[in-house]
C-alpha cells in the first residue's frame, strides 16, 4: 500500500500543467480554470461516449490527475457515470475514489466486484483505504478485506477500531522514524534503500526510543541540510505535538491550525508511535467540518447533492417541523394584538419589517459566533468582550435602519408609527446581536452542539420580541 498524500503543492510530478490538459480552450474569452475539468471537457466526454469511441476517451481521461476524474464523475449523469467507470473500470486508479464525494462514492462501489474494488483500495494509503472501506456494508466490506494483501488488511483492520471521526481512523500507517544514536548519514542511506517500506512523500522524520516512544522529530529539510556525520540527535525538535489516537478530528484540526504544523505523530495509550497525520488529510477535515456546520445552521442536515429525493426530503421535514412551531409561537404573539391590528391596518403591512430584519441581524452574529466556537477564537476569557462588541453592533445598525424605516412609514402613513416601527427596530436588532452570540455560548456550556439547535431558539426570540415590540408600542402609543 503506497503514500500518495493528497497536497496541493504537488504539481511537476503529479499534476498535470494546464497546458497539457485536455481541456479545450475558452472561446468566450472567461479565463480557463485552474483545475478541475471544463463543461466543454465534460461534453466531449459525453460525446465520445454516446458514440462509442472508447479508446479516444480512455487516452483523454487517463491524461488527468485523479482528483480530476473524480470531478469528471461528479459532473456526470448517473447512466453516463456507469458508462463512463465501465470504460476505466479494467486499470482503474484507485486514488480517485479518496476524491471523490463520499454520497457519490457509496454509488460508484457498487459497480465493482470486491476483488477488483480490493485491488483499488490496495494501492490507498491507510487513511484514504479505512475512508472508502468503512462506507461499505458488512458483507462488501468482509469480502474487500479479504482479497487485500495480508499485511495491509492487518493495517486498515486495526484503524477501524478507532471510533469513527478520530485521529486513528485518520492516521496513515506509513512512516519514517529513526532511532536517536543514527547519523545522518545511517538516515539517508536508510530512506535511500527502504523505498518499498517507506512513503513516497513525507515531511518529517520521527525519533524514537527502544520502546518506540516519539522523543522529537527531524524536518526532512534539516536533514538534508547536515553532513553525514551529524548525530540526528543533535537535530531533533524536542518540542512535538503528539496525538492521541482517541482525540477528535476537529480537535486534530484545530492543533494544525494552532501550530501550523505540516505533519504530526499519532501515539497510543502507551505513547507509543503508530501513525501520522499529514496536512493534507486536516484539510478535507477542516472542509468536512466547516460543510457540516453551514448544513446544522441551515437545518439541512447533508449537504451533499448526490443523496436521492427522498434522503433529502426525510432529513429536512424534522427542522421545517421544528420552524412550524417556532412560527405559530409567532402568530400567538400577533394575535395578542388583534384589536390593535384591527384598528390600525398599517400594523399589518409593517411589521413582518421588524421581525424579518431582527432574524438576519440575528443570523449575521450566530454564524459568526458559531464559527469562532468551532475553531476556539471565542472562549471564556473573550466571551464578555464578544458579547459587548455584538451588542453594540446591533446597537448601531438598529439605529441606521430605524432611521431609514422609520422615515418611510412616517411618510407613508404617519409619523408616530414611523416612531413605533424606529423604537422596534432598535429593540429586536439589539436583542438579535445579544442572542445571536449568547444563544450558541449556552448551548456549548451545556455540551450541546451550538450549530444543531442556536438557529431554532434565535428564530423564535426575534420573531417574539419583534412582533411584541412592535404591536406593543402601537397598542400603548397610537390608541
């Protein structure tokens, strides 16, 4: 099973120059994309397809990089997509499947045998084979690792013990650490003979004890930067952020983004080194969170477009439920002032106005708030601050618009209802900067998930406090 870790600073040996892709030429005069395939690409794909001529749509495809054939299937119709992997399907590479989106992928394993899915997921690295094999059902997933060679199928079997979404199912098995007492040289010359044991690319070399505990690492440009006859412990980093296997991928993410770091060694209980996690994999978790935040915020639960009509359907009727609750507790608030409505029938036509900016206001600060408690920028010791900061923005922007609306309800009807709707406004967008970042702190003190649930309970609080502001102040200043 050989490393092919997936960087994006990977292009003379990898990634084709986007001269040499296939990709026609713009005749539209948009600039060409930097990477992907164009629409242009994808239709003579089709068309090469419908016709029949697999040979010259082989020759094309297997001139691009994996990542973009995968965007290739993605781009495809589900029967051009079958079409499309029979034609591959003989020598296909089984990097592509780590590309593509994992909804998708369920897809597109199921048109291989196991032997042959088996033989793709071979030539993965750790992490991008535990990726694919643990989607699979039971039975796929047995017969898949039975046909892999015996050494890897011990690997990927002892990743997934770890539970899902930790760094023992991220870590990749291959590594290079060295013992303390080598030299330079003893080092280079080892890299140099062990190719087939070792990864093709790597960015640290790891130092260890008898007991193969990480004592420090070595940057690969260190290294190469000594002469021969340096001892490597004379060169190693003390200072290393060891990872326990159990720890959560987000938190994973989080220490890369601390330390910037390039590569990092994952231990077990006993601190022992048994994988290491490269920057490339931190980035697909980095979007993995960051998509699934943007889904809890918009109650969608998936993002993904490749689920079917039902999947989709059936993971968003329980948040639209929800919002139909939080919406008569509207309407009981409205029909509290119904004599009020009655009497004054411009109230009607303004204040959905109230409520409408109130919840944006309100959605503006959640999502900020929701993302700074995911990457740890709010913390306790800044939440004050925070929260002073997001009522005086609500302050402000209350009074820019309160002004502006105020002004035209004034002119359109008259002038104590532009009062009544100016003094509302300035209420809610406040109380929507104060929940907006009060809300989603709660929640995360209780240990509650501050994406699933802050848009549900923010929604309902400046639906109320606007339609209470408003038709209160009416009640109590216009009759």
């Amino acid at each position: 099973m050989h490393t092919d870790p997936q960087e994006p600073n990977r292009i003379q040996d990898d990634v084709p120059h986007p001269a040499e892709r296939p990709d026609p030429a713009r005749e539209d005069g948009e600039e060409e994309r930097a990477y992907g395939v164009e629409p242009e690409f994808v239709e003579e794909i089709v068309e090469r397809l419908h016709a029949g001529r697999r040979d010259e749509l082989r020759a094309e495809v297997d001139k691009l990089h994996p990542a973009d054939i995968a965007d290739l299937i993605e781009q495809l119709g589900h029967d051009d997509r079958e079409a499309l992997v029979g034609v591959l399907r003989p020598d296909f590479d089984g990097e592509v499947l780590s590309y593509l989106n994992p909804d998708l992928r369920e897809e597109i394993v199921e048109l291989f045998e196991p032997k042959e899915l088996a033989a793709a997921v071979a030539e993965l690295d750790t992490d991008d084979a535990v990726d694919v094999i643990e989607d699979l059902d039971e039975d796929t997933r047995r017969e898949v690792l039975e046909n892999l060679p015996a050494a890897d199928r011990a690997l990927v079997q002892e990743n997934l013990t770890y539970d899902e979404y930790t760094a023992g199912r991220l870590m990749q098995r291959d590594l290079v650490a060295v013992p303390q007492f080598w030299t330079v040289g003893k080092t280079i010359d080892y890299v140099r003979a062990a190719t087939d044991e070792l990864p093709e690319d790597f960015y640290d070399i790891f130092v260890v004890d008898p007991m193969h505990r990480v004592v420090g690492a070595v940057p690969l440009s260190r290294l190469l930067r000594q002469k021969r006859s340096v001892r490597i412990a004379d060169l190693v980093t003390e200072e290393v952020d060891t990872i326990p296997a159990t720890m959560d991928q987000e938190e994973v993410a989080n220490l890369f983004r601390q330390y910037a770091l390039v590569s990092a060694p994952v231990v077990d209980a006993g601190g022992r080194l048994i994988g290491v996690i490269t920057v490339d994999d931190v980035v697909h978790i980095i979007d993995e969170e960051a998509e699934d935040d943007l889904g809890k915020l918009g109650g969608v639960g998936d993002t993904s477009i490749y689920r079917t009509v039902l999947e989709t359907s059936r993971s968003r009727i329980s948040w639209l439920g929800v919002n139909l609750l939080t919406a008569f507790a509207a309407a009981g608030v409205i029909s509290l002032f119904e004599a009020t409505i009655e009497q004054i029938v411009a109230l009607a036509v303004l204040m959905p106005i109230t409520a409408s900016m109130g919840g944006n206001a309100g959605t503006q600060t959640l999502t900020v708030a929701v993302r700074a408690l995911a990457t740890r920028e709010l913390s306790p010791s800044n939440a004050a601050r925070v929260v002073g900061k997001e009522v005086m923005v609500g302050l402000i922007n209350g009074v820019v618009f309160a002004t502006l609306v105020g002004a035209i309800a004034a002119t359109w009807f008259e002038p104590m209802i532009g009062v009544v709707i100016a003094c509302a406004m300035v209420i809610n967008l406040f109380v929507a900067g104060l929940c907006g970042v009060l809300i989603p702190i709660g929640l995360d003190r209780m240990g509650v998930d501050p994406a699933v649930a802050s848009s549900v309970f923010l929604t309902t609080m400046t639906d109320v406090i606007g339609f209470l502001s408003f038709l209160g102040l009416a009640s109590l200043l216009l009759l």
